[in-house]
C-alpha cells in the first residue's frame, strides 16, 4: 500500500531476498545513528542467511522504499514467546527511518504494519529496548505510540558462549 504525506509517496512491504543490499545499508545507517558502527560484525550474506534461507530463516523485515525506490527505513524483527500469555509475541529488534524522511508518520506507519503482522500470527504483545539516550525515540514510544517503559526489567546479554 503506497503511502502518501507531504509530498513523500513511500510503501512498507514485508522484505524480499533482493532488498539484502539496502536493508545492510539501513543496518549500517542505524549503528552510525546509533554510535555503534563498530558493533557491525555481520556481512550481508550472513543477514541474507537468517531472513531468507527456509533453513536457517529467524527473523523478517519491513522494508520502507520511496516512489523512486530509495531504501529511507526498516522494521527487523523476530518472534518469541510469553510463557504467560502461551502465545507467541513479536520483538522488535530495530525499527529506523533515514534522519531526512523522519517526521513524514513513517515510524508510526511501520508500527501499524508490524502490529498487522502481529495479529496476522496471534500474537501476544510487541516489544523493543531503546538506548536511553535516544531521547526522540523514547518521546515517541510513549507519546505517538502509548508505549510503555518496562523499568521493572534489567535486560542481561550473553556474548562468549
């Protein structure tokens, strides 16, 4: 479905095999914005490997391309599940839109979408972290979205196993 606001004609699709190019474009854009460009360890063969391989397959995309074709954002994420809820879930893992297409209800419009597939699967809940500095993303989670913040909840991470 082609979207339209200010001028900007944009369409969110689930992504394909041949969008791997500009969904690692996007990923790369995102760890700069995010100041982590040196966490970028993966290859596109690798990203290609885990969204489309029938074998190997652990998460989907959302792909945001302008009416010229122009790759300006992503949604990636993966299904979990809530042991409470006994239904599956979705977790974001990173949602972004290029710094000069912001501000046009992309974000928001990837959000629906991804709450489509999330009914599309029955899911229980959608859920995400955001650094804490990222003060725009958090304002927009909570003010445009009605998110809430788990802070109850410390989040660990294994690395070396």
């Amino acid at each position: 479905m082609t979207e339209t606001k200010a001028g900007l004609e944009y369409e969110i699709t689930i992504a394909k095999k041949e969008d791997v190019k500009d969904l690692f474009s996007l990923i790369k854009d995102l760890a700069e914005y995010e100041k982590l460009s040196h966490e970028v360890t993966g290859t596109e063969a690798e990203l290609e490997k885990y969204l489309f391989d029938p074998e190997h397959r652990v998460a989907e995309a959302l792909i945001v391309k302008s009416s010229s074709g122009q790759a300006i954002g992503l949604a990636l994420y993966f299904y979990n599940f809530s042991t409470f809820l006994t239904k599956p879930g979705i977790y974001l893992e990173d949602l972004y839109v290029k710094p000069e297409f912001r501000n046009y209800g992309i974000g928001k419009k990837l959000f629906e979408r991804l709450k489509e597939r999330a009914n599309e699967k029955n899911c229980g809940r959608i859920e995400w972290a955001v650094l804490d500095w990222n003060t725009p993303s958090i304002e927009f989670y909570k003010n445009s979205m009605g998110a809430k913040a788990m802070d109850e909840w410390t989040t660990y991470r294994l690395e070396k196993f």
